[in-house]
C-alpha cells in the first residue's frame, strides 16, 4: 500500500491514501487535487510532496507465501496554479470602475 499526502508548511492539505488497486508489476497515475479560499490557514505556505510505503501486507496473501510490501514511485510532479475567486475579481473590477468614474469628474470639473 500507498500514501501520496499533499504539504503546505509541513502539514498534511490533502492525499490519496491507497486508494487505487495496482496490479504486481503495474504501474498507475495517483492524482491529488487541492482547492483552497482565501482564507485558509496554510495559504501562502511552501508546498511539498511526501510519498510513503505503508508496509501493508496486500490482501489475499496466504500464509507460506512472501508478501510484496515495495512500493515505488516515479516521475513525481507538484502542479500549482493561483486562480483569482470570483470575489477578488468583481473587487478588483469595481475599484477600477470606481477609478475611472473619478478621473471623469475630475476632468470635468477641470474644463469647466
């Protein structure tokens, strides 16, 4: 067995823990998603990857049989993308709005 735990500041945000069924000699694509808001207690923290082997003895193993506790892991990638929510957006276009309208008077009052 498996665990893939997602890290912000050294704490656990998200994982996959052993949750695909690999064959012996197989290999599979494990995928850890993490959405957060603005508030969240990690943002802004380092984010990092921990990989670990549970040592779990696969089920079906019978007694006078070895068990196959290896676990590997390869090409290992950290993907992180900032998206704007919804809330910072219609903020930021209302303060350029708010911006505009008040050059505009500004101008006015000028030519007058």
């Amino acid at each position: 067995g498996y665990r893939v735990e997602l890290l912000a500041g050294g704490v656990v945000i998200a994982q996959d823990n052993n949750s695909l069924m690999i064959a012996e000699g197989e290999f599979a694509t494990s995928t850890v998603n993490f959405s957060v808001g603005g508030a969240h207690a990690q943002l802004g923290q380092t984010l990092g990857i921990r990989l670990v082997n549970l040592n779990v003895i696969p089920a079906g193993y019978t007694q006078g049989t070895s068990p196959d506790l290896e676990v590997d892991f390869d090409n290992v990638t950290l993907n992180a993308t900032s998206v704007p929510e919804p809330a910072t957006l219609w903020l930021m276009s209302f303060g350029g709005g708010c911006m505009m309208i008040t050059r505009r008077r500004r101008r006015q009052r000028l030519v007058v």
